[in-house]
C-alpha cells in the first residue's frame, strides 16, 4: 500500500493514533517529523530538514526506506506537493477543547507560567487547526477524523485505506490546571470569535464526516471533494467518488430545487499533481450566470444526496 501521511495536531488524540501505527506497521516502517530538535524526529527527515536535499531527492530517498506511515507536527503544505494528498489524514477535536488541552499540557510539562488568557490570544494559537492543514487544503485530505468520534474514526479509516490499526488510549491527561466546563462566559465567547473560520471550518468537516459515516452504514460510498471558484458566473470545483472509477454525476440545488448536473470528469494539472485520483480528471464547474446568491445553492451528489462543501471564500463573494 501506499504510505500514510498523518499530520498530527497537537491534542487531538494523535499520540494515541501515532502508537497504534507504530504497532500495526512496525516502528522501522514509521518516519516522523516532530521538527528538527525532537529526538522523535527521523534522521531522514533531519537531513532533509537541513536544506542538503531537495524535494525530489527526498522523495527518492524516503521511497527507499519503505516507510508505510509518516507523522508528525507540521504543516500540511510542507509535504503536500511531494506525496499524493488523498494519502494524508488527520484528527480534529472541538477548537475551545483542544486550546485548553494544550494549555494544560504546556504548563504540566513545558514550564509554561502565563496566564491561559495569554496563551489564547496568542497568535499562533488561534485557528490553530486550520492553520496547520489550510483553509484550500483541507476537502482534499484523504480523511479527517474527530476526538468526539474517536472510535467510529478509526473505524471508517481502517475501512477506507484496507489497514486495521488498534485503539489504543495513550497521554490521558490528569490534574487539569484549566477545565472546559469551567470557562466563563466571557472566556468562551471570545475563545469562539477569535477561532470563528476555525469552528466554521470544523463544523464543514463535521458535517462530511457524519456524512461518511452515514454512507458507510448504508454500504453506499462517499464522495471527496468540494466547490472552489466562482468565476463570472461560472462555479468549478472537484469531485471523486471513493472505491469507484467512473465520474461523480453532481446536481446543483437552487432553494432546494435542482437546476443543473454534470459530471465532475474536466481535466486539471493542478488536480493531477495533487493526486486527487482519475488522473485529474476530476473537476466539474457550473453556469449559473442567472444566480446570484451563493447562499441559496447546494451541491450535491447525485447518488446519495451527499453535499459537497462550498469553501468559506465563496460565500464571501456572494
């Protein structure tokens, strides 16, 4: 099989992920990239990491080492263009639950000494998630999985890419210095304004998530993919209906009546690079010169009814 790339968010239940790879492909097929000081870090990744290798010898080199899984902190773009992206996955959790259980983390084992309002204003802690995977990234992951939904998660994904990684509950937290349930309201509406496109971005993934999992139950398959561009009229976007070859048939929805279809079958370089599958040949894009609120539309699998996201940069334009 083609190797896994799994980007570890920090607090996402990832260690727990991380350990049940290690012992379902062997540690020595398991490369990591904690970043450069980590001793966790493999020495490939150092090498590269260093700037002596370029992308494309890094790719030779890393092919040759027969790894099976990779992991790691970092940022989805820095491997994205290297290795196909259907191939990566990651894990989500609520943002305001994941922010407290960093902070808790840094202080028990960081020697962290500001306050948790410090911490949760801080820049590079908020939108955090979205920032690591990126907001033109994310649908074309090849999986997202969720802390709340841990166990169907693993679940759809060992299904999915045919692997059977074990559950198992690693770095359980104790001895919280801050708790969810304990944050006031004046601390929970601001947590929840300063990581809004982050929840929006959550609750999109959510929602196709719920939506996999519900395909699942009914033996029937799941489409990636999304609309991207609005263009003079024109919507584009991509579609690849999983475990099957021919073309995603899509309608567009207008106040839930349907006044277009198409197949997402259009050729793009870009898609191909990514390795969305079909040899790119998954783009779609329609005419809808006579619409002019995007809010109004769905896009929609034709088969099951499954709607495709509509990325947050659109509904700004509409």
């Amino acid at each position: 099989m083609k190797c896994l790339f799994f980007l570890h968010i920090p607090k996402t239940a990832g260690t727990s992920f991380r350990k049940g790879a290690n012992t379902y492909f062997g540690e020595s097929r398991v490369c990591q990239d904690y970043g450069k000081f980590s001793p966790l870090t493999s020495p490939l990744i150092k090498k590269w990491g260093s700037g002596e290798v370029d992308g494309w010898s890094f790719y030779q080199d890393f092919n040759k080492e027969g790894y099976q899984f990779f992991t790691g902190h970092f940022h989805a773009s820095k491997y994205i263009d290297i290795f196909d992206v259907g191939q990566m996955i990651t894990f989500l959790r609520d943002p305001v639950d994941r922010i407290v259980s960093e902070y808790n983390h840094k202080v028990r084992h960081q020697g962290y000494k500001d306050s948790f309002e410090s911490f949760y204003r801080s820049r590079e802690n908020i939108n955090r998630q979205l920032r690591l995977i990126g907001q033109s990234n994310w649908s074309q992951l090849g999986f997202i999985g969720f802390v709340e939904s841990f166990e169907d998660s693993l679940l759809l994904l060992n299904k999915k890419f045919g692997i059977n990684i074990p559950i198992l509950r690693q770095n359980i937290a104790s001895n919280e210095v801050v708790h969810s349930r304990g944050l006031t309201n004046e601390q929970l509406s601001e947590l929840r304004a300063l990581n809004a496109k982050e929840y929006e971005f959550y609750n999109c993934a959510r929602t196709q998530f719920d939506w996999r999992l519900h395909l699942a139950r009914d033996s029937a398959r799941f489409t990636r993919g999304a609309a991207t561009a609005w263009e003079n009229g024109c919507l584009r976007g991509w579609a690849i209906s999983e475990e099957e070859t021919e073309a995603a048939l899509l309608r567009v929805k207008y106040n839930g009546e349907v006044v277009a279809e198409t197949k997402a079958s259009e050729y793009s370089p870009i898609y191909k690079a990514r390795g969305l599958g079909r040899r790119g040949f998954v783009g779609f894009s329609f005419d809808l010169t006579d619409i002019k609120d995007l809010s109004s539309i769905e896009v929609v699998v034709a088969r099951t009814g499954q709607p495709l996201p509509i990325l947050p940069s659109l509904t700004r334009l509409s």
